[in-house]
C-alpha cells in the first residue's frame, strides 16, 4: 500500500533518530607526543546525557560509550566483537561453567589514587548486583565472588551462563573506585581506571561532557586523544548541522539527515544493529487485557506494510523483518523474516475471533525524533481498527519507567546480539524488556536449553525466536541501518552489533 498523503508528507520531513543514548570544535588529527597521547582534541555529538555516573548504572548500546571514557571493564571487546584482556589478564572456566576465574591486572590505579586489585574487582561486581542498575540482569546468575588473592577472583555462578564474558566486557565489567561506589558523588563525577578523567568545570549538564587525558593511564594505546567532549544533542537536525559545520567530528544521524552530511562529503559507517518495531510488553493483561490475547497481538503484526513504511519514511534504510533476532545472533531464521506479511484483512478476522474487535486501544510513549513514523503505526493500525495513542516523549528515565510496568506497550529499537544477550534482555523473566515476567513452561524449557548448549546454542536459539514470533511478543517491522558519520579529520572503525563505536575506535586522521 502507499502510505496516506499527510503521513507521506510527513515522512519527507522526518527528523528520526531511531537508536537509542561553552562548545567544544571538533579538531581531531595531528602526531602522537612522546608518551602515546595525541596532542589534538575529539568532540562528539552523542544523544542524551548520563543520569548517573555510577558504574553500577551504567547501559548498553549508544550509554555505554560515555562510561568507557572514565571506566575500564574487566574484558575488552574488540571492534570484530572479539574478547580480549583488559583489566583481567586471562580467564578460564571450571569444567561445569559454574565457575569463572579471572587474573587481574597489578599495575592499575584508580583516578582518586585507590589500587585496582581483586578486592576492587569483587567490590564492583557486589555493587553491581545490589544498586538496581538497568542491566543488573547481567549478573543474575552470579552467586558470589571470591578472592582468591590479590589479583585472582573467582565469579561463582548458580547456573552456567554464556554471556557472562560478553557482559564483563559490558556494563557489568566496568570497574569504578571501591572508595567512591555507593556515594553521591560518583553519580555526578566518575571515578575509574580510564583513559580519561572529567572536566567537571568544563562540563554542562545536558550540554556537554568533558574530558582530559589521564596522566600516567597504563594502556596508552587506548589513550589518542589529549581532550575528549560529549556534545548532547538530541535533535538529529542540530547533530548534523553541528558535524557539517565542524562543531563535532562524529555523530549518528538518520537517513534524511544522512543525506545532508554525505553532500558536505562526511564519511559513512553503516550496520545493521537492532531492529525497530513495537514492544508488546503486557502480555498477560495486567493493565491492557488485550494484549493478552495472542490473535490481537498476532492482528497487530499483519496490519503494519513494512516495506511501505520502511520506503517511505526511512528511505530505504534496513530490512523488513517479522523477527527480533538479527542474523548474527544464530537464532535467526529465514523462515521468520515475512512470517507476518501485510494482510490487514486477517488482522480484521484475527479481531474478530479475539472477541476484542472495535475494543483495542493502545497507549505508547513516543520515542523522540520518531514521531513520524508512530503517526504512520497509527494509521494502519486504524485501518484494522485498532488505536494507538502516543502519550508523551520517554525521557532519560525511560529504562526506570520500563522496569517500572509504566508501559503496557511501547515503540522502540532494541540491540540483537548473541541468543543469550538478546535472551536476557527481551524475553527471560529477568530481562528489562519483560517488565511483567510473561513466561511459559514451554519457552522456560526452550531457554533452558540455549544456556545449557552454550556457544552451540544455534538450533535451541531459533526455537526460542520461533515461539516469540508465533505467539507476537513483538510486532517487529525493520532492522535498522545504523548511520554513524564523521569527517575526514578521524578515523572510525566501526564496532561490531553496536551503533556508535566504543571509545576505543577513534583515532586522528594521517
């Protein structure tokens, strides 16, 4: 179908940036001085500001890239997606994975002068468990941590878990100052092991964040750059003009936006990380009765045209998708990726069966700078009778709100990564995306079996997106092309299921 005349209009004037996440010019390029650091500054145009700097709170995707500027993780993961050591020199599991043991690194200092040692490692990771973060789940599993002497830890687990190293090279395995973990302070300031150390003269909440090299940091090879600022700039129109203009030297933007820095001959980066559509979050009715029923939840994905929408208001940009999972996860499936096609006759019949017909209405939140396209989910999804109603914009409270059961359903991007990252995060009953803890026997059964193959985990992960797409948890519509532009002052190297690059990926220009 073609979309309708305002909603196609509309679509010509988006302003859509559908990841989520005094100036400073952006001046990147120029030698090394003789201790590694570059003399030249780094300037960035992120999305949103941190509400905390607490490690404990630290996020995923476009939030964890401020973090990397002032903690170390445990591991690294390299741009391929790769892990390599970091603050932990070597790693090994015992035989029945329930047992991760981890050699530190001795000569590492905190920025306020505090030892990293096994005790600072298994003070975070305590932290971590107990301060409500938003990736928490990341060490569910995790019983204890043991010392075992001064730079051996042993991360004892209740069952085994395959991401465990993926997440310590994540939010979990960030390590802050033992000294300032659980304080007020290091909510407004970080305190780590990082390349970099806060400006906080120089920084304006909301405005920018500003960073100087460390003196004395150990890896200088991550350390290019003297001075480091985060510009936040929500509107993607204010990030391109402010990269076009040269206020920044890299910055996400979306494909109409896209279009104006490739014409001031900025350099592209573009991968497929997460995949966009709606959240059916209350899938056992507790506030929205429902979505409760699969055939409404099932109605709501035949009636959207993903190609149309994808055409038309994201040019083209991604790939039309039934399924949650990406195709680098191993739980992808061709056989999912048009499982709903566009038939809004079926989803009228769908309704009808449910017993619901004429009685769904929606409430979402709108995601900033995706307000176009929602006005589009409204459309069809009117067309077979059901309304959506946008409330307003979700703010940086959001992933607090979803924990919260604030949102029966919700329009959003989400990260497809490994069968049990993507597991916790959007179908486990611990996962943020799971607020209300929708499970079965069966799909316990199907997760049960993905953490128990492990890294073979391919065919037991596809049954677990098989039962998610047949019983309509989601309504996915595309896989996003992430678009991350820079100039030609700086080289980016892209990182692996991530829309914008870790710290690390940066380097001035030759």
């Amino acid at each position: 179908m073609k979309l309708g005349p305002k909603a196609a209009a509309a679509a010509l004037v988006l302003s859509a940036s559908l990841a989520l996440t005094a100036c400073g010019g952006g001046n990147a390029g120029a030698g090394a001085n003789a201790g590694g650091t570059t003399v030249t500054a780094l300037t960035l145009g992120t999305l949103r500001d941190l509400t905390s700097w607490d490690p404990a709170q630290a996020h995923v995707g476009h939030a964890l890239q401020p973090y990397q500027a002032a903690y170390d993780s445990l591991l690294l993961r390299e741009p391929d997606g790769k892990l390599s050591p970091m603050l932990a020199t070597d790693w090994k599991y015992n035989d029945a994975r329930t047992k991760l043991t981890l050699d530190l690194r001795t000569d590492v200092t905190f920025s306020d002068g505090a030892k990293f040692d096994a005790e600072a490692a298994k003070a975070n990771l305590d932290h971590f468990k107990k301060a409500n973060g938003p990736q928490m789940a990341q060490l569910s599993t995790v019983s204890d941590v043991a010392v075992v002497d001064a730079d051996t830890i042993d991360i004892n687990l209740s069952a085994p878990e395959p991401a465990l190293e993926f997440f310590l090279s994540q939010a979990a395995g960030l390590m802050g100052s033992p000294k300032a973990l659980g304080t007020d302070a290091i909510k407004t300031e970080p305190v780590g092991s990082g390349p970099y150390v806060m400006d906080k003269a120089a920084s304006v909440k909301d405005s920018q964040t500003v960073f100087n090299a460390r003196e004395g940091y150990w890896n200088k090879d991550l350390q290019k750059y003297k001075k480091l600022t985060l510009k936040i700039l929500l509107d993607p129109t204010a990030r391109t003009n402010a990269l076009v203009s040269g206020q920044i030297d890299a910055t996400l933007l979306d494909p109409k936006n896209g279009k104006q820095a490739e014409g001031a001959k900025m350099k592209l980066e573009a991968n497929q990380v997460d995949w966009a559509g709606l959240l059916l979050l209350d899938r056992d009715g507790a506030k929205n009765p429902a979505l409760a029923n699969v055939k409404v939840r099932q109605a709501i994905n035949y009636a959207f045209d993903r190609k149309t929408i994808l055409d038309q208001v994201m040019l083209g940009q991604g790939t039309p998708t039934s399924q949650p999972f990406g195709k680098d996860s191993g739980a992808w499936s061709e056989e999912l990726e048009n499982y709903y096609s566009y038939d809004p006759e079926k989803a009228r019949q769908l309704l009808k069966e449910s017993g619901f017909e004429g009685k769904v209405s929606i409430d979402v939140p709108t995601l900033p700078g995706a307000e176009t396209l929602i006005s589009v989910l409204k459309q069809q999804l009117a067309d077979v009778g059901i309304t959506l109603n946008p409330g307003a914009a979700i703010t940086n409270t959001f992933t607090a709100d979803v924990a919260a059961q604030k949102y029966s359903a919700m329009y959003f991007n989400l990260f497809q990564g490994e069968p049990t990252v993507a597991i916790d995060q959007i179908v486990s009953t611990k996962a943020l995306y799971n607020p209300f803890k929708t499970t079965t026997p069966e799909l316990e059964a199907k997760i049960q079996a993905v953490r128990a193959a492990g890294d073979a985990a391919g065919e037991e992960a596809k049954e677990v997106n098989k039962y998610v797409v047949e019983q309509a948890w989601f309504a996915p519509l595309f896989r996003v092309n992430q678009m991350y532009y820079h100039n030609d002052k700086v080289n980016v190297v892209p990182q692996a299921q991530q829309a914008v690059p870790s710290i690390y990926n940066y380097s001035p220009a030759k």
